[in-house]
C-alpha cells in the first residue's frame, strides 16, 4: 500500500508521520527508526506494519 509521510522538525528530534487507510495523520515511534545514513533501494521512505503495530520505519534517501 502506498501512503505519503511528513516530517516535523521539533526541538531535538525530527517527528514522522503517515497517512493511514482511515486518512489520519500518525506519528510514527521514534524507536523503530532506522538512521537517516541507511538509504533504502529506491531512495523512498518504508514503513513496515504489521498486524497493526509499526514496525520498522527506514526514511530513505534523505540526507540529514
């Protein structure tokens, strides 16, 4: 399923969000990020859930 992302650049932390199928706006859990030096293969944010919980969230291409 394909969804759009946003990020919002609060005090220390950068705070991800994504759109779910309801089309709400969630944040996604710090600790499942991976670091912004882990590129995916398409250079695209991944987010993977499963049975509900989100589970691992790799940014992408993007440079810190």
């Amino acid at each position: 399923m394909k969804t759009q992302f946003r990020v919002s650049r609060a005090q220390d932390e950068d705070q991800w969000f994504y759109l779910t199928k309801e089309n709400k706006w969630k944040r996604i859990r710090p600790d499942i990020i991976h670091p912004l030096e882990e590129h995916t293969p398409t250079h695209q944010p991944v987010l993977f859930i499963w049975a509900d919980p989100e589970v691992w969230f790799w940014v992408g291409g993007i440079d810190g």
